[in-house]
C-alpha cells in the first residue's frame, strides 16, 4: 500500500508537471482527488491494514494528498495570473475619452428663495425655528388670541383632523412654540418656514398647500420702528437697493397694532412699477406674550408672516401658482442655477 501511494504521488505529480490549462488541471484534480479519485480508492482499502500500520500510512497518504493539492494550487494560481495579464495585454482603456454627462439637478425656485430669505435674516442674527405641520388647535389658534368662537377663525379656512387636531393654517403656532421653548427667555429672533394649508380652491392664486416664513423678534423694548426698519432692510436685500416699502394699518388677532406691507416694485413684464402687498405684520399682542409666558408689562416684540410663493411669483414674474407643484422641467430648467 505505501509503495501504491508513493507510486500515486509521483504519477500525479509528473502529470501535473505537463498540465497546460485550467480545463485539464480540473481534470486531473477529479483524476485524484475527485470521489471516484485514485487516493479515495486506494484509502478505500485501509480497513484491511494492521492496527500498527493505519496510522503510518494514514499520515503518508495525508502527505501524498497534500503534495497533490499544493501542486494544483501552484498552477491554478499559474493560470489565474496568466489570465490576468493577457486581458491586461489585450483589453486598453482610453483614458482621454469624456465621460457620460449625468443629467444634474437643482434646487427648486421655491426653495431657493425661501433658502434666499432664511440667508437674509441669518445675516441680522436670526435663528430659524421649525414646528410640526399637524397642529393642535391650541397651537394654531387659542395662544395667538383666537378662541374657539372667534369670527377670525374663519379668516382661514381649515383642514381638521380631530376637534383638537389640525393641519396647520399658518405658521405663526412656531411663534407660540417657541416662546413655549425658550420659557421667558429673552431675546428671541427667529424665523420659521414651512408649509401651511388653507381649504381653498386651487387657481392661479390659490392653493391649498403653500409655504409661509414667519418672524418673530421677543426683547426689551423692541418697538414697531424695529419692525418697520427690520422689513425695509429685508426687502431692500430681496429686492433690490431702492426698493421701498409701505405700511397700511390691518388687523389680525394675535397683533397689536397691525399692518400689512407693500413693496413698490416693477413686476417682470410691467411697465411701470406699483404697490403689491407682500406680507402681514404687527405688535405681538399683549394677551399672547402673556399666554405663552412673557410678562407685557416688561416685555414687547414684533412679528410678520409672509407667503413665500407669493414672493417668488413677484420676484420671478411667475403668473400662476401652480407652476411650483407641477415639476415640468421647462419651468425648473429655468431656475437652475449652475
Ligand atoms: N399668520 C398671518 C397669516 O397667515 C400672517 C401674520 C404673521 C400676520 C405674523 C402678523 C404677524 O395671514
């Protein structure tokens, strides 16, 4: 039995020596190695042997498998590099070819004059806050000074999800949160965008999902000088240098006194320049210092809230609204900026 194993050990070897390619190295490994191999079959017979003997010619039959496998090693690792350099030899890339051109995106003209007017009031020390979209009635009407029966309620139309529960109308429940938050604190400057949403007939005016930025300044002494040269500043920045602005008295609950603010402005297309309202703005109210825990005998502030589609179809001359949520590439390609 030793002298068959050594005898298989030489054969498979010497063959091994002439073995030209993977195909026939697979051959031969089965040839041996395989279940039906001429090892297996020999060792097949190793029940007859003597107890003395099983162990001497197991360990030679385990050196004759492993001179075997290290041979067919050698050369499948032979064949694999051979393989490599020959695709290497024949396969070139041409490196001064140009490259696909990937389709690039760009950010949404909405969102790049919200991005525009968040960069503004950053630049003045602002912080920008956020608050949820599915709001609690508490939020969204009750603290800005708007009970439950209030007639200015229906100022905007809402969309309820439960008695207490709503999508929000405006963005001013943030104003509310945050003064929750920053619990008596002082000072307070932020500014909050978002989407809001009012029950109303989409047109090219209108729709019932829009985005809003709010401002919202809590101090000492803040006075509604502060908000008049607050917003000329801004809108000079948005704008444009000699724009100017106007402030007619208004009325919304949650301010005292209030206004809403025209810019002058020679909207694209138009001959001549004019009045376009661009946002609501006011005093916060005493009652709603008080509500979310600011003492108004100690301290005042001001507030503004303004559609930031609104802006953009101003800024842009874009005539209708709907253009926004429509996502033809015509319009945005004419946004982007590379
Ligand atoms: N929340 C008001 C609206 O949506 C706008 C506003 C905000 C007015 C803050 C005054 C102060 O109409």
């Amino acid at each position: 039995m030793r002298e068959r194993l050594e005898q298989l050990k030489h054969e498979a070897l010497e063959e091994l020596k002439s073995v030209l390619d993977a195909k026939r190295l697979d051959e031969l490994r089965v040839k041996y190695q395989g279940k039906k191999g001429k090892l297996t079959e020999i060792l097949r017979g190793m029940g007859g042997l003597s107890a003395e003997e099983r162990p001497v010619i197991g360990q030679l039959a385990n050196e004759v498998r492993d001179a075997i496998d290290a041979a067919v090693t050698t050369h499948a690792e032979r064949f694999e590099r051979e393989e490599t350099e020959r695709r290497l030899a024949s396969e070139t890339i041409d490196v001064t070819l140009p490259g696909r051109k990937l389709p690039r995106g760009a950010v949404h003209p909405l969102m790049q004059v919200i991005q525009e007017i968040e960069e503004i009031f950053i630049g003045m020390g602002y912080q920008i806050a956020e608050g949820p979209e599915v709001e609690t009635d508490y939020h969204n009407f009750e603290a800005l000074n708007l009970p439950k029966d209030h007639p200015a309620r229906d100022m905007q139309d809402s969309f309820y999800i439960t008695e207490e529960l709503l999508l929000r109308t405006h963005t001013s429940p943030v104003q509310v949160r945050t003064m929750q938050r920053m619990d008596g604190e002082v000072p307070i400057k932020v500014i909050c965008p978002g989407k809001v949403y009012r029950r109303d007939d989409d047109d090219a005016t209108h729709s019932f999902q829009f985005h809003q930025i709010e401002g919202l300044v809590i101090g000492k002494n803040i006075r509604m000088s502060d908000l008049k040269g607050t917003l000329l500043t801004f809108i000079q920045k948005l704008f444009g240098e000699d724009a100017q602005i106007r402030m007619r008295p208004s009325f919304f609950p949650f301010t005292e006194p209030s206004a809403e603010v025209d810019v002058m402005y020679k909207k694209k297309g138009a001959t001549e320049p004019s009045w376009l309202e661009i946002l609501g703005c006011g005093m916060v109210h005493p009652r709603v210092l008080e509500m979310s825990g600011y003492d108004p005998e100690q301290y005042s502030g001001f507030a503004f809230g303004m559609g930031a589609e609104r802006i953009a179809m101003l800024k842009y001359g874009i005539d209708d609204i709907r253009h926004f949520y429509n996502n033809d590439e015509r319009f945005l390609k004419q946004f982007a900026r590379q």
